[in-house]
C-alpha cells in the first residue's frame, strides 16, 4: 500500500503527517518497525494513537502489532513531552540516596503526575531505571544534562536554569 493510499486520520499538522507517511512508507522494504516508530517519535516527540494507525495501515498490519512493538522498548513514549524532559533515576542506588523525594519534590512542584506534562508544554516527569551514573547517585537529568548528588534543596535552582 503506498502512502497515497493511506486513508487513516491526519495526525499533528500536514508538514508532520506527510513526513510521518513519506518515512513509513519508504522504510516499508528496507527498514524495520522499530526505525519506523523511532523515526516517528522524532518527528512528534511521542508516539500518538493516530501515528500507530497510519503505520499498521501502510505495513499492512494491525494497530495492535505496531502497539506492541512500541511497548517492548522503552524508548518509545505515548503522551507528549515537555520542552525540558525530566528523569529522575529510581534504581536501587539512587532510591537508597533520596531519589525517591526528590521524585516527589519535583511532582509537587511542577504539579504533574508520573509521566505528566505541564499545561504549558515547557516540562515533563517521568521515573527511570538506573542512568549508568550511580557513583553520583541520586541522579537526574533534564534533555541532555545530567545533575548528580542531587538534593532538595536545589530544585529549585535546578529548574530556574531551564528558560
């Protein structure tokens, strides 16, 4: 089926839908269903239901054969990420340090729950297992800078940075 074909709802806007369908579409006889969800995360940031559609119907499999893919690698997210993307590392190592509070502390004051968003779209929360950093132990990270030996009291500080 070629992406001409594809009837299935515009998802996000038409530049985003017609890269979604022009990449599925060529990655079909040559790629794998992971590159093509990968490629489509990038595109969104997250995986949105109407995306899955689109790639079941231009492989011509099932939406839930796409979904469960999509939901063996953690890599791949569901709901929209903020501008800043935070993880607090939940393993062993920085749980028995704080990271657990700290987990907490940013919930309250961001006011979003596990894997939330704020309403503006400027931060996001999720929990991970281990970051490879445990030396440093409790860790986080925002994008692509990592904050070790984190503390509660410099929440704050920490999230001013990010404008």
């Amino acid at each position: 089926m070629s992406c001409k074909t594809c009837t299935c709802a515009l998802v996000g806007t038409p530049e985003q839908d017609k890269k979604l369908r022009e990449s599925t579409a060529s990655l079909k006889d040559g790629g794998s269903l992971v590159m093509v969800l990968q490629e489509a995360q990038e595109i969104y940031g997250y995986l949105p239901a109407e995306a899955l559609d689109v790639i079941a119907e231009i492989w011509g499999c099932s939406t839930e054969s796409v979904y469960s893919v999509a939901t063996f690698y953690s890599q791949f997210s569901f709901s929209p990420k903020g501008k800043y993307a935070i993880h607090v590392c939940l393993g062993t190592a920085c749980y028995v340090k704080g990271s657990g509070e700290i987990y907490s502390k940013l919930k309250d004051l961001l006011d979003v729950e596990d894997g939330g968003c704020t309403p503006d779209g400027k931060f996001s929360l999720d929990a991970c297992r281990c970051m490879g950093a445990c030396g440093l132990a409790p860790v986080m990270s925002i994008n692509d800078d990592v904050y070790g030996k984190v503390t509660l009291d410099q929440l704050p500080g920490i999230l001013k940075k990010c404008n």
